[in-house]
C-alpha cells in the first residue's frame, strides 16, 4: 500500500498512520526528497516535517539517519529489480527489444536516484551502502537462472555484471564523460544495448 504523502496533513497523519503506514510514508517522503534536492536533503529531520511527524518517531523506525536512508536504498532496490526482471523476461523471450532493459537499469540509478544516493551514502563513511542493491540484483539473477528460459546462469550473471556497472558509472560520470569526449549523452545506453543485442544473438547462432 502506498500512503499518499500530498494528501496527510501533519494532525492527520499522526492521528491515522499505523508503524506500519508511517514507515513507508517516511519512505516515499525520502525518494520525493532524494529526487527534488539530492542525497544530502534525506535527513530524519526534513522527512519528519514532510509527512508531520516527529524527529523521535522517525528515529524509533530507523535509528539514525543512515539507517533512513539504507530502508529507502532498499525500497529502490527491490522497486528496480522487480522493473529489471519483467523486462529482462520479455526480451529474452522475444518480446522486447534489450533496450528496455538498459533504459530501465540506467534510468533506476539514474533517474531514479539510486546511484547517487549509494554514492553518497559511501563518501559519507557508509561503506554498506550498495548492499541492498547488490543482494536485490543478485537474488533478481539467481531467480531468473533458476528459469528454464535462462539455463546459461553463469551467462546471465556476466551480464548483469557488465551492465550494472555500465549504469552506475553512468549515472555519476556519463555526462561529463561523454561532453569531454564529443559523445552524445545516449551513448553509453547505446553500447550496454549492442553488448546484451549481441550476446543474445551468439546464444541463438549456437
């Protein structure tokens, strides 16, 4: 269930919220955040304000501000995985084209702010902020080598090695990277798609 932050109002949230709802309000109050000011603006003190709570209750979901942002990279990670999953199902059984799967792993660390927020979740001493992600990523790839569609597991793991990385370096270095190198800004998307076009390719010649 996802509570709509716009609509609470700070007597009525406190007044209505179950732990439960108040958690994931907190939650979805941190990617707002995240998305209009950048990583440094997920504190506990400004998602307390945003959905009218209080500083104490907030720290009694997520004992720190750290532990805030870990449930949010967390919420990220399973929302990405499980958008990564269906269209990495789709493409390999014909429906799609690779694309979408490289759209969708580079938009969710970029657009979507996880690279950034893990980023600076690290340079801040974090040094476990990537777990969630890469759990998320590895119980996604385990899940699908388990699938008789996707037998070649060591394959699939190779794969999502290279395009993970693909998109996190992108989402911190692709834009100056590609103006100092006279690239368009698309173009790292365009060659993590030739590279999963052309690995499905080699598995349908043999």
């Amino acid at each position: 269930m996802t509570v709509e932050i716009a609509t609470l109002n700070p007597a009525a949230a406190r007044r209505r919220l179950s732990p439960e709802e108040s958690r994931e309000a907190a939650i979805e109050a941190a990617r707002a955040l995240l998305m209009e000011m950048g990583p440094q603006a997920v504190t506990l003190k400004a998602v307390a304000a945003r959905i009218g709570r209080t500083h104490a209750n907030l720290l009694h979901h997520f004992g720190s501000a750290a532990g805030l942002q870990r449930a949010l990279i967390e919420h990220l990670a399973e929302t990405i995985t499980t958008k990564i999953g269906a269209a990495v199902v789709r493409s390999r059984e014909g429906d799609q084209n690779p694309r979408e799967v490289v759209d969708l792993t580079f938009d969710a660390f970029d657009s979507e702010g996880a690279g950034a927020l893990a980023s600076w979740m690290i340079l801040s001493g974090n040094e476990d902020a990537l777990d969630p992600i890469l759990e998320a990523i590895h119980r996604l790839v385990d899940e699908l080598a388990t699938d008789s569609h996707f037998s070649e597991s060591h394959s699939l793991h190779e794969e999502t090695l290279s395009l993970v990385l693909m998109a996190l370096g992108d989402a911190l270095l692709g834009a100056p990277m590609a103006r100092a190198l006279g690239l368009p800004r698309e173009k790292a998307r365009e060659l993590a798609a030739r590279m999963l076009l052309a690995a499905h390719e080699g598995k349908t010649a043999v």
